[in-house]
C-alpha cells in the first residue's frame, strides 16, 4: 500500500474546504498558506492520538500534550480559532473501505494508543468498576479532581472574588469583580436574606457568597465543599473579612449537614456534580432543611432541552468527571415534586459566556505564571475548556438557569410579597 501525506489525508476528509493552515511534520500541509490560523501536528504521537481516539477526545490528547499547535492564537483564550474552525470546518465521513486505505497509507503503527496526558482522569467505565458514582467517596475525588488543583491556579484566572460560577453583569462594561459581587447581591436580594438569619451554601466554593451574606446582609452562614483546597482557603477569607462571628466553612459533603431549620439555601454551582438521578434526594434534602417558607436559591449549568446528552469525553475525561447537565424544565420539575413552590427562574446565559471570556482574558495575562503553577498541559486544558465553553453558551448549547423555591406551609403560607423585591 503507498503511504500518504497526513496534509492529503485531512484535505480528502474535508467537505468544504480547509479554512485554516494545516501543517504535519511529515513536511505536507493542506488549507491557504495565508491563514490567520495555523494548526501544526508535531510529532507521530499527535497522529496517534488523533487516529485513536477520533473526535473531541484524540483531538484533546494531542492539543494538551503540546503535538497539536495551534499558531495565531493564545492558548489562554483559543477562543478565535475554535470559532473558525467550528463554523467553517465540516468532515465527510469516509466509507469502510476509504477508511481502511487511508489508515493503511498513514501506517497501521499510529493504531497503538499512546498513554494519555497525565492531565485526563480516568474512563467512566474505570470509575464505575472502581466506585459507585455519585457515592460520597466519588464525588469527593472527582471534586478533587477539578477543585483542588491550585488555590494560586484559580486566583489568577478567576480574579480576586474567588467565584468559579456564572458572574451577573449589570452593564456590558461592568469588571469581572463588579458582576461577581452583583451575582452574589442577586442571589442574597432573591433569597430576601435579613440580619440575623441563618443560610446554608452547599457546594460553597472559596466562601463568596457566605462571605458577602455575612458582611452585607448580617447573616449568619454555613458554607460546605468537598474541595479541601478551597475550604481552606475560605478560612483564611473568612478571617480577613472579619465576619468569623457569623461564618463558618466546613470540609465536608452537603448530605453530612446535621443543622436543619435555615431560613435560606443556595447551591450556587454544584447541581452540574450531583446527577440527574439524584435530583430528588438533593431537592429533599434541601426541603427537609429549610424552615417553613425558607428560600431555596438554585443556580446551576442546564441545556436548553431535556433529554439525555452526553457531556462529550473531553469534558468528562478532564474538566468535570462524572459531570451531568439537563434542562431547566427537569429541575423546575424535581424541585416541585419534593414539594418545593418554585417563584421564579431566570436565564443567564449570555452572562455565562461573558463571565467565561474574562476567565480567559485572566489566563492569558497570568500565562507564565499559570504554566509555572500547574504546568503548560493544565493550563492548556483550561485555555480550551474555558473558550469552548463560551462559544457553548453563546451558540445556546448550554444555559445557566437560577431557580428560585420555597418551602411552602401547608396552609399555603410562602412568606412572599406581592410582586418581586429583588
């Protein structure tokens, strides 16, 4: 069989033409040699991965190792590239028999899988066979897993509000920092947060929202993570804020919380970890610990259907493992049969994606930085997970849904005035 160039065999895969440079060090190359845009396959490892893992996965592998390049963007924000590439690359699948020729002429060696960045976690069927999912032992590792990677990591990248969830921006030239604290302030004016009440934060991050509860509303809060790294790191914020009197962070599963009786619960970012098939355990045991016209405020990741899709093996293998995402209409749906009144619910998607290109704006400004923390693969992995996740949002693939609910008394009492006060 006579070998062929990896440039010919991408340009035969292509439908409509090859919109960016493609280069291969095997000295071929297919698209304009003018692009703004150039990938450049180094080495015979990057074929591998690429032949043996086709789509998002083989792709990955490549691109976090450093054998697939990507020249014309910064990959702190590749955000351009996959934009291009997304809307104008488009390939044919070949038939079984043009398959077969082509993996011949580029040699049936790139068959044996290379090992996998050090970066990706474990297949599904590996954590299945080794843990029950969403058990508490899981979810504490796989919490871990995208959590505890460096405190200084994610103070780069997030900024100083320390809040890795959907920011609210109240104009378009708003600062990260701005639309951080206004989340938070959205979050404490719906669940109509008073001096003196107690709130309960599962999945509490770096302590953002107990912290601005405590200092600006009086509120005495509990804040849980499974994140040792950012418990920790909470308690030195809880101190430097001077609000130890009223919060508390603990290293601990939401589902080990004893107290009940809170006035207020947010779960602001952590339904996307929980699993869909746990929903009504979740929204039970948040009703269980509310009092009588308690607010609930739930603020997750959804899709804009809902039915079951699949995350995608990049975002499984290395950003979120075991991560789920539904509609908003299931959890509207599993909220009320726990017996929860749902109030209100509010998109805010495009504020998603504007939250997502400041994160990346972040990681490209504190590159050298980031690289020397967590190494050039991760921060890689972050730079990709981070635009496609913007391009996600703003394409409507994705949304972020807050839901507002109450425990509602049995004689109907809900605590609510009547309109909105927020």
């Amino acid at each position: 069989m006579t070998s062929i160039s990896i440039g010919d065999a991408v340009a035969s895969l292509l439908r409509d033409g090859m919109p960016v440079r493609f280069e291969a060090y095997d000295g071929s190359a297919a698209g304009p040699a003018d692009a703004d845009i150039r990938l450049e396959l180094t080495d015979p490892r990057g074929l591998a991965y690429i032949m043996t893992a086709p789509g998002d996965l083989g792709m990955a592998r490549a691109y976090v190792s450093g054998d697939l390049r990507v020249h014309g963007v910064h990959p702190g924000d590749p955000y351009d590239a996959m934009t291009l590439l997304m809307n104008h690359l488009r390939f044919r699948k070949p038939s079984p028999a043009e398959a077969v020729r082509l993996v011949r002429g580029l040699g049936i060696n790139h068959l044996k899988p290379p090992p996998p960045p050090p970066q990706e976690h474990l297949p599904r069927w590996r954590r299945v066979v080794e843990g029950v999912r969403h058990s508490l032992t899981r979810d504490a590792e796989v919490i871990s897993h995208h959590y505890d990677v460096s405190n200084a990591f994610y103070r780069h990248v997030l900024g100083p509000s320390m809040a890795y969830t959907c920011a609210v921006f109240p104009k378009e030239t708003a600062s990260l920092e701005e639309a951080q604290a206004e989340k938070f302030d959205l979050v404490a004016r719906k669940l109509d947060l008073q001096p003196g009440q107690r709130l309960l934060d599962v999945g509490c991050g770096w302590g953002g929202m107990v912290i601005h509860a405590a200092k600006e509303y009086g509120v005495k809060a509990l804040g849980v993570t499974l994140s040792r790294e950012q418990a920790a790191w909470a308690k030195e914020a809880i101190d430097e804020a001077g609000v130890g009197d009223l919060v508390e962070v603990r290293h601990s599963d939401y589902r080990d919380v004893l107290e009940t009786g809170f006035d207020a619960i947010s779960s602001i970012g952590l339904t996307e970890h929980i699993g869909v098939r746990n929903y009504p355990a979740y929204f039970g045991f948040l009703r269980d610990h509310l009092k009588p016209e308690g607010r609930l405020l739930n603020h997750c990741i959804t899709r804009p259907h809902n039915r079951p899709a699949s995350t995608g093996a990049f975002i499984d293998r290395y950003v979120f493992p075991d991560g789920e995402l539904t509609g908003s209409g299931t959890i509207i749906t599993t909220a009320q049969d726990a017996g929860l009144e749902v109030m209100h619910e509010e998109n805010l998607r495009i504020h998603y994606a504007m939250t997502l290109r400041e994160w990346c704006r972040n990681l490209v400004e504190n590159w050298d930085a980031c690289v020397a923390e967590v190494g050039e693969g991760t921060a890689r992995v972050w730079g990709l997970y981070m635009a496609g996740s913007r391009l996600a949002f703003e394409r409507n693939e994705i949304q972020l849904h807050q839901v507002l609910a109450v425990n509602t008394t049995e004689d109907g009492s809900d605590g609510f005035p009547l309109r909105p006060s927020w």
